[in-house]
C-alpha cells in the first residue's frame, strides 16, 4: 500500500512553493510500506485531525495582534476548522507562538509545550520568533524560539499579514495529512537541551 | 513662568538654565529630595518620568516634572553620583504615586539605589539577572546570562530586599509583598484576557481583591540599549514595535525630536500626512480597545464588529504606507512615500461609514442593560489619584485631568484644526469606555478637516545620508492612544544617540489598577484591565 498524495481541499497541490521536505517524507514513508488497514484509518484520522487544528492562544506582542485579525471576520480561520482557540495548553493541538520571546519568557513557552498533549505542533509566526528579527542586538531576546522548542513551522514577516498565515497553517495541515498516526510519538517528547549547548548556539551566533 | 524664579531663589544651590520652555536644573543629590518636594508644593504636581543616566565616570537622574496648571512648561532636575558601587539618591515615593515604578526601573537598569523606597526589587528582568544593562559598561556577553530553562521562583519575585545604604531613617520591617497567611493567586504571564504577557499576583479574600501585585518583563526587549548602537533612522523601526497600536505616532516623536536637533524644515505635506495617518492609527487603536474591553465583559459581537470595521483603516494604510500594522511611514523629514491616489477618497468613505457605526456601537453596547451593570460604579479613580500616578490619556481624561498634548503643545498640523478635548468628570469605569468612542468621533472630526486640504509640495524634506544629531538634549512628548509618549534623547553629536528613553503611558496605567481594584471582585480586574487598556510591549520596551 503506497502512501497518498499530499493533498488538502482548502488550497491546490500546485500552489505551494518548496514542497522539497514533505516530498522526501512521503519518500521515506512510501519506502517503508504500511500496512493497508493502517493506511485506511491513518487517511480517516488525519482527514479529521488535520481540518480541526485547536490553536493555544499565545500571543506575546505585536504578531499577536494580526492574530487576532486572523481570527475576526474579515480572515476568519474558522473556514479551515482552526477557530477553536485554547486557553489551557492541556486541549490544545498547536501553538502559534505570536511574537517576541525574552529571557523571562523562555521557561514559560517551554512549559506550555511540555504541557500539551501529543501529537503536537509549533508554529513560529514572526520574525521575532524565527531569529530574533529587529531584536538581534538585544540583551534579553531569544535568538529563536527554535531554541527552546521544536518547530514545524516558520512563517516570516514583521508581522506577517494574516494571508501569509493561512498559507502556513495549510502547510501544516499537509504535514499532518501524511503523519502516520499510529507511529507518532504518544509520550510527551521533553526536549531537554542543557544549559550549554543553548550557550554555544547563542554564543556562536553573536560572533 | 514668573513663579519659578521665586522659587529658585529658595535653591541656591541649583544651576538653572532654560531654553525654549524647557528649564534644566541640576542640583547636588543630596539636595534632591529637598528641590523636588519645594517644586511639588509650588504646583509642579506632575511626574512625568524619572530617567536614569551613565555618565561614564557618574551615574545621575533626570527628573521630568509638569504643572498641570501650567503644562506646557517642562522641568527637568538633574542629579548625580559619582559612586558606581553603591550608588543611591533619596525616594520620592512619598511625593508621587508613579515613582514607585520608575525608581525600580532605574534600579534595575541602572543599579541606583533609592534610600527609604522599601521595595527595590527589580522591576523587569529577573532577579537572577546579572548585571545592569544599561550602564555603560554591561558586558552583554550570553554566557554570564543564558536563556534560563527554568521559572522563577515565586518567592524571589516577592522578596523585598534589604538594602544597605547607610540610612539614617529606617523604613518598616517588611520582607515580602504579601504576607503568609495571605491567598495568592497567580493571573498570568499566559492569559487570554492579561492583554499579553502580565503576570499579576492577587491576594484574595473571599472573592474581593485584597492586594496586587504586577510583575512586568515578560516581554522586556531592551529596545533602549538597542538604541544607543543604531544610528536614528534605525530606531525608527523599534519604535513602532513599542506600541504597536499606536505605532505611527510613536514613530512620529522621533521624528519630530530628531528634526529638532536638526532645525530641519518639514514640508507642510507631510505633517498633514502624518496627522491624519495619526488619527486614523487612533481610531484603530480605539477600536481594538473598544472591542477588548467588551470582549472582557464577554461580548465577543462588539471584538468582531471592532476588528472589522478597524479592517477598513489597514486597507488605506496598506495602499499608502505599505504595511497593516506596523505603517513604518513617517521618516526623518516627512513621510516614506507619498499618498496613494485613492487615499483620500478612501478617508472620506471611511469617516462617514465610521460615524453611522459608532452609532451602532452605542446601540448594541453603551446602553446594553448587562454591560451597565458591569461597569456601573466600579473602579473609581480621582483626578488627584489620576495625576499623582500619572495616568494620562483617556484614563486621565476621565477622570477629569485635561492632559491632552494635541493641545497643550501641538505638534504636526494640530494647530490648524478644531476639535474638542474630551473631558468626563467621575472617573468611574463607564467612562473610561465612552471616553474612547468619543474620542474616536473628535478623530474623525480631525481627519475631515484635513484630508481635503493635504497642500501640495514636497512629501519630504532633503536629509543627509548619514544623520549626525548636533550634541543636546532633545525631547519631545506627542499624544498616543494611551496617553502621553515622550521620547528623550541625549545625543554627543554622533550619529548614534548616547541614550534613548522613552515614557510609557502604559506602565502608568498597571500603576492604576494597584489602585483601583483593591475591594472589588475578582471577576471585575479583567474588565477593569481591559479599561485602562494597556499594551504590554510599551511598558516593557
Ligand atoms: S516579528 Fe515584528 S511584529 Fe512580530 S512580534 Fe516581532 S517585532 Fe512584533
């Protein structure tokens, strides 16, 4: 049994750029062959997983705020099954990380990841949480959140409009659309990353 | 003013100099508590900032005062110390509520100590933090302060520390915020209704709020620092990013207080441009606080209605300046680029639109049973309280403290139109709200006056590539939609400033809910919050 064709009914197939890394990913899965009843329930559990994504609302700053506009009427992510928003992190399926993480910051992102239920996704929206954006040569900015936390998904901007969000929320609903459910992982995947290696990525980056 | 010096005459210690309005005093520091309480009493009522300096060899303090009868006036007493180990200067919490957080600022950006303020704990990083940024000679190397993996211990947050300056009086015996016996709840940093990242600690008895406690930093990017290693066209782009609702006017003082320095000629064109992109960034503003406050009471129609008709303003900056919401229009000298050609027809169906939906507003909310009842005689906040803690802005403004800068100093085309300063008198929380749906109206009325009459010319005026700030000090305060936005700027005629500071309206503003909220339900600090309408990145910078 082959694995299916990425393909998601809000957006075509065409329209996407830089497919490079979910092309090899369904290589890697078709290689390996699943089985077929597998492949039938994997298809029906990610059809629904991925049209009803519940974000965590985590907005920090400015992103924050074409967030909101995401999810007023004129964008209204409530087309796409993404409009649930969560407050707690327990319910929550993805976090869009909306803006600047500091310092301070830093150990309460990383424990609203690890209180998420897996499978779980991270969305960077915004310079600021790809690099660090306008805030390079700040004392107390983290140089990315992928620092801290995994990513799935980078969406550059400062801010990014809400258009450049729906397209990454569909690249995300594609990822999902080809997970092999049953092989994700079912225990919380603590990332721990000690003290010095976050050094000497930041250290390295400053030089 | 003519009373100022009578009342110089009683310092003679003090070095005067004045220079358009603007009176520098620089007094020795342990005169300082002295000169501040005289000026207090002779009217300058105001603390508008307490600004922390390095001067290389010392460490000193810019006090910002204003007379509320006289705003237009600005004072600026100066200090310092020679001392970098241990330095410290005398509090002046007894003299006004807002010094409280400025001096914690100060200590934490600066490590001054200020003698008899019991509560020195550092106000935005975290109290593990080594070192004081802001000092000349931070070494910002990432190893002595890493990203920290874990949160900080709520305890250290609390604990008052004991600090040791030779004191001649002893403050009260207390060692933390709150006491033992006391119930905490934490509110924050991740809260949908914090408006960003707040962290509040509330004692509660029962449901009535007992104390609170605000803990800020969360969001602390150290714009600042930042500053002072980018040449100005540079911090432009940061000041947008401060207050992001307000951004085009944030923007706009800079400008202005870079052209100062410059004695550039601004054309005409682009002050009106930049007056009328400013008021439309207010109404969004408005909307958007409008529209969360309601959400706070649970109204999420009145969000969506807001958001949508605040679409209609990104679509005109989105033609004219590029961006939704960071406008990054106003440069030095004028504006990026000129208008598009369907600006103004687009202004002119906004405002008539705006207009028929601000009725709609009232309709669906203002006079909505449920809502009064929620807002209806709560969160009392006097004009003396308003002016002490210095909320400025429409929360000022409603409680009767006429504040507004358009007025008191107008800048860009202010003084070529009419329009009202809108003033209420009890201070409750409804009128906070109605202020702000007033005040969007006066807005429109101000746009309507000027998008017809945009004269031709010049949208910018010729700069020099590299922009060199003639050495001086230079200051400039505008009003944004949360109050009054000054920024201050030190420049040794580089063409990087030697130090930025800038007034958060919003830090005041957390200030108010310290003292608004004591004695009410828990239930009601989100509705208060969202009153005030803060921005969390402002205070933090
Ligand atoms: S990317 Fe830009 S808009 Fe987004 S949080 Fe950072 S500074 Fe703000």
């Amino acid at each position: 049994m082959e694995v299916g064709k990425i393909k998601i009914k809000n957006m075509k197939n065409e329209d996407f750029k830089d497919n490079e890394y979910l092309e090899k990913y369904v290589e890697e899965l078709r290689a390996n062959g699943v089985n077929i009843v597998v492949a039938k329930l994997n298809d029906l559990i990610n059809w629904g997983r991925s049209n009803s994504v519940w974000p965590l609302t985590f907005g920090t700053s400015c992103c924050a705020i074409e967030f909101m506009s995401l999810g007023a009427a004129r964008y209204d992510f409530a087309r796409f099954g993404w409009e649930v928003t969560r407050n707690s992190p327990r319910q929550a399926d993805v976090i869009f990380c909306c803006g600047t993480i500091v310092h301070k910051m830093a150990p309460v992102l990383k424990r609203l990841y690890d209180q998420m239920a897996e499978p779980k996704y991270v969305m960077a929206f915004g310079a600021c949480t790809i690099s660090g954006g306008p805030f390079k040569k700040s004392y107390h900015t983290v140089m990315g959140i992928d620092k801290i936390i995994p990513v799935d998904i980078y969406i550059p901007g400062c801010p990014p409009r809400p258009d450049a969000m729906i397209y990454g929320m569909m690249q995300l609903a594609r990822k999902i659309k080809i997970q092999e459910f049953f092989k994700l992982p079912k225990e919380p995947d603590i990332v721990e990353m000690n003290e010095n290696q976050i050094i000497e990525e930041k250290g390295g980056e400053n030089e | 003013m003519n009373n100022l010096d009578s009342i110089f005459s009683q310092l003679p210690f003090a070095e005067v100099v004045n220079k358009d309005n603007i009176v520098a005093v620089t007094v020795p520091k342990d005169k300082i508590y002295e000169t501040l309480n005289l000026l207090k009493n002779n009217n300058f009522d105001y603390l508008r900032d307490i600004v922390g300096m390095d001067y290389t060899n010392s460490l000193g303090v810019i006090y910002n005062l204003s007379s509320t009868q006289k705003p237009e006036y600005l004072l600026l007493v100066k200090t310092s110390i020679e001392d970098r180990e241990n330095p410290y200067f005398d509090s002046v919490i007894d003299l006004w509520d807002s010094a409280m957080l400025y001096e914690r600022e100060v200590h934490d950006f600066f490590g001054i100590t200020f003698k008899n303020n019991p509560d020195m704990r550092r106000l935005f990083l975290r109290q593990d933090w080594k070192g004081y940024p802001l000092r000349k000679d931070y070494d910002d190397n990432p190893n002595i302060n890493p990203v920290p993996l874990e949160n900080e211990d709520l305890d250290d947050m609390e604990q008052l520390p004991q600090i040791e300056v030779n004191q001649d009086k002893s403050f009260e015996e207390q060692h933390s915020v709150f006491q033992k016996e006391e119930y905490v709840v934490n509110f924050g940093p991740q809260h949908p209704a914090t408006h960003g990242v707040l962290h509040l600690r509330v004692s509660l008895d029962g449901e009535i709020i007992k104390k609170i406690d605000p803990n800020f930093g969360y969001i602390h990017r150290g714009i600042e620092k930042m500053s002072e290693c980018y040449t100005y066209p540079q911090i432009l782009h940061l000041t947008d990013r401060l207050d992001y609702l307000s951004g085009a006017i944030n923007r706009h003082a800079v400008c202005l207080a870079v052209e100062k320095g410059l004695e550039l000629e601004v054309p005409q064109r682009a002050h009106h441009i930049r007056t009328i992109i400013d008021e439309l960034t207010r109404v969004a503003s408005h909307l958007l606080g409008w529209g969360c406050m309601c959400m706070d009471m649970g109204a999420i129609t009145a969000f969506v209605y807001g958001m949508r008709d605040r679409e209609k303003i990104m679509d005109i900056f989105e033609e004219t300046c590029g961006g939704r919401l960071m406008a990054n229009y106003s440069v030095i000298g004028g504006v990026m680029a000129d208008i598009h050609p369907n600006f103004q027809k687009k202004v002119k169906e906004f405002i008539p639109y705006m207009r028929k939906m601000l009725k709609e507003h009232h309709i669906l909310f203002t006079g909505n049973p449920i809502a009064r009842g929620r807002m209806d005689g709560i969160g009392h906040l006097s004009r003396e309280q308003a002016i002490s803690i210095g909320a400025t802005g429409p929360v000022g403004r409603a409680s009767g403290w006429s504040n507004d800068t358009r007025k008191i100093q107008p800048y860009a085309a202010y003084d070529k139109v009419n329009f009202t300063e809108m003033l209420r008198k009890d201070g409750m929380t409804f009128d906070r709200y109605v202020i702000r749906l007033d005040e969007i109206e006066e807005s429109l009325k101000i746009i309507e006056q000027l998008v017809d009459n945009i004269p031709e010319g010049d949208f910018t005026a010729k700069t020099k590539a590299v922009i060199k700030l003639p050495e001086g000090e230079y200051f400039q305060r505008v009003e944004n939609a949360r109050g009054e936005f000054c920024v201050y700027i030190d420049s040794r005629g580089d063409k990087y400033p030697y130090r930025v500071k800038f007034r958060s309206p919003s830090l005041t503003l957390v200030n108010v809910l310290k003292h608004i909220t004591p004695g009410t339900k828990v239930a009601d600090l989100i509705m208060l919050g969202g009153s005030l309408d803060y921005v969390i990145p402002c205070i933090d910078r």
